[in-house]
C-alpha cells in the first residue's frame, strides 16, 4: 500500500511532464499504466525522442513565386512523350523554341518590330495570343499597336463586327489601333452620329478601307456629312471605298445621299430602308452623279458571308468576345429575379439581334434601293453609220446634260464649303 502511494505520489509530482506511456508485464503480458494505476515493476526505462518544438506546433510551407516561375520555365525547356511500350521519353526544345516563348511571355516590353522579318513576327504573334496576352487591358493594347505598326494589313485586313457592340465598347482603343483595313463590318451596332469610332473612320489610318458596311446604326444626314467632309473638301479619309451599306437608317433623308456624291470610285451602293422623300429623283441623281443603276436583284455584295475577319487577329477577336460574352453571363443571384419575372408575367427585353432581323424583313418588304456599276461596253463604231440628222439631235442633248451636270456640280461645290462643313474640318 505504501508502495501504491509513493507511485502515485510520482506519477502526480510528474504530472506536468509529458512522460509518454508506461508498459508493465505481469503474468507473461504487457499492460498500459495509466497515471491513477496502481501495481508497479521494474520496466527498463524506454527512450523518448527528442521534441524540438512543443505539441500543437504546426508549419506552413510557403514557397516563392518567382522560385516556382523560374522551375516552370525549366521544365518547360523538355518536351515529355511516351514510347509504344509506355516509357516516358524526353528530349530538349530548341533554342529558337525557348527564346520566342520567352519573348511572347514579355510581348509588352518590345520597343518597336520595324524592319523586322514577318515570319517571324507571325510566330511571335501566334505565341502571344496563345498566352492571351493581347487580351489584358493595359499591356495588350500596347503590344497589339507594336504589331499594326509595323506589319498593318497583315495583322488583320478585314474585321467584322457585325452587331458587337459589347466588343466596340470594351475593346475601342483596340480596334482603333489596326491599320490598312479593307473590309470593315458595323452592321446593327446603333453606334450613332456622335460616336467616336464613326470619327475614326475618318483618319489615315482607314483610308485603305474599300467596303464598308453601316446597316442599321442609328445614322443621320449629320453623321452622312461629318464622315464625308474630308473627302468632299481634302480629297482625303474614305477617297477609296467601293462598296457602302448605310440600308435600316431611317434617319438618311435625300440631303444625306447628295453628300455621297463625293465617293467618286464607288461601285455599289445600298440605302434600303432610309427615309428618303422623292425615291424617282434620288435614283436618277445617283445614276447621273456617280454612274450607278438600281438593280432589281439583291447584290452578292451586300451579303453577310462574304465578310469575315482575316488577319493574324482573328483569333485575338474572338478571344475578346469571348470574355465579353462570360462578363455578361447571368449570376447565380439573379436566377431569383428572373423566376420573379416569369411569374408575374413580365415580358422580356427583345435583344439587338432580334431587332436587325426584323429591321431587314421590313426593308425586304419595302423593297431594295441597291445600285451597282455597270461595265462599259465600245459601241463607238455602229454610231458612225447613222443619219447626220440624228447624230445632231444626240449631240445637243448630249450638250444640255452637260451643261445641266455643270449647273449642278457649281452649286454642289459651292454648298460643300458651307461654314458647318469648315467647323467640321476644324476638328479633325
């Protein structure tokens, strides 16, 4: 009993150390002791490790970012590929391989690629775009106008953003920064008279542009004067455009058509859809003006397939519409109000899409005011054998028509140079 005391008594003096388990044979077999038990034997004392830090200790391995980039790196410097009999086999990537992705990874930092071999700066483009570094805000802006400076039209030479506006209004800046395009797509995007890629259109940098397509954009006779006056009066901006898409703008009366008179190289026209007052007359000015013929037949010019986006952006673009799109996706939140509104009978918004359309099925029905150019034929020699008679009366019509085109192009010229038109030179 005594003994059982002094045990007790040294297991509770020894209570605040942690002395691990205690283990006694008795009988052939190995008990546990716990602090309130009695009955000790001789037990060979057992070795305890040693604690360097006490329990309830815990550590967190962090480990550095840039010491896991630069591992990354090195393991991207092997190409890993398995054999038929499933071993795994690696071989080096070559040094051209390692410098261009090394240069796309810091696309942003690049002065200037002039003079640089297009070969490769398509390489270096498509690494780039694989890393979606065109894509950022900030850094992708500047390496996209390193890449249009320098190469222009092979960057993208036709871009089509037919109703995305989301697209124009995140990426403007962007879309701003190509160069040397010759086809370019603005159909149902309500840009307006005022907006600032309209102005744009304007500048040197699109005067390549040979198609333009403006169908249902919320355009007036305003907006028709403010995009014609460098070409009406400099002889400079949209000199060059062929085909031109202003049909579904109901705001164009006739004043806005007779500032279209100053595209001298154009080939077709549409304006379906606008609100134009005496139709006869506006036919006949476009026929004596700029020599078109309203066709009977919708154009294959004015169709949506043949214009695409084409370049080494392409997929920069749909990357951008892309994310345009996942930021307008509906939040888990809102499943709540949309059910609210299915309940209550609450009508949905009709989207832009569903708008074009139905703007189009209304112009179909209206009927369609496209022109076109025709080819010009040699009928010089059966002219010769006619009456002299005749051969006159076609010459002093011939001359009237001539006077009467005089007449009007003098009073054009001197309506071009009206004070509006030099406030509006003023600004650009």
């Amino acid at each position: 009993q005594s003994w059982s005391r002094g045990m007790s008594y040294c297991l509770h003096s020894e209570g605040h150390l942690d002395t691990g388990p205690i283990y006694v044979r008795e009988n052939g077999k190995l008990h546990v002791v716990n602090r309130g038990a009695g009955g000790f034997q001789h037990v060979p004392p057992k070795t305890r490790p040693f604690r360097l830090f006490a329990r309830g200790f815990s550590v967190e391995l962090c480990m550095n970012r840039e010491d896991d980039r630069a591992r990354r790196q090195r393991t991207d410097h092997f190409i890993f590929t398995y054999t038929k009999e499933g071993n795994l086999r690696y071989s080096a990537k070559s040094l051209f391989s390692l410098v261009l992705g090394y240069i796309s990874d810091n696309v942003d930092h690049i002065d200037s690629l002039i003079g640089f071999p297009e070969q490769i700066a398509e390489k270096l483009f498509s690494a780039a775009e694989a890393r979606q570094k065109f894509a950022e805000p900030v850094t992708g802006l500047r390496a996209l106008q390193k890449f249009t400076e320098a190469y222009g039209g092979l960057v993208l030479c036709s871009l089509c953003l037919r109703n995305r506006y989301l697209v124009i209004s995140e990426k403007l800046e962007e879309i701003k920064s190509f160069r040397e395009l010759t086809c370019l797509d603005l159909s149902c995007c309500k840009l307006g008279d005022e907006h600032e890629l309209l102005e744009h259109l304007t500048k040197e940098a699109l005067s390549s542009v040979k198609r333009l397509l403006l169908k249902d954009n919320a355009l007036s006779d305003a907006g028709i004067r403010r995009m014609t006056a460098p070409v009406r009066v400099l002889k400079k901006g949209l000199e060059n455009l062929l085909v031109l898409d202003l049909s579904c703008n109901p705001k164009i009366t006739d004043v806005g058509i007779g500032y279209l008179f100053s595209f001298k190289k154009l080939n077709c026209l549409d304006i379906s859809g606008t609100g134009l007052k005496d139709v006869n007359a506006v036919v006949k000015r476009i026929q004596m003006q700029i020599g078109l013929v309203h066709s009977k037949v919708p154009l294959k010019e004015f169709d949506h397939s043949n214009c695409k986006t084409e370049g080494w952006a392409e997929q920069t673009v749909l990357q951008w519409e892309q994310a345009v799109t996942e930021a307008m996706k509906p939040q888990d939140n809102l499943t709540s109000r949309t059910a609210a509104l299915h309940f209550y009978g609450k009508t949905r918004r009709i989207e832009e899409v569903v708008k074009c359309k139905l703007v189009e099925a209304e112009t179909k029905a209206c009927g369609n005011l496209q022109f076109y150019k025709e080819k010009v034929q040699n009928c010089h020699l059966p002219l010769k054998k006619e009456v002299g008679g005749s051969h006159e009366l076609k010459n002093n019509k011939k001359r009237a028509l001539a006077e009467q085109e005089r007449e009007r192009t003098s009073k054009q010229k001197h309506l071009c140079l009206t004070v509006e038109d030099w406030d509006l030179l003023n600004t650009y």
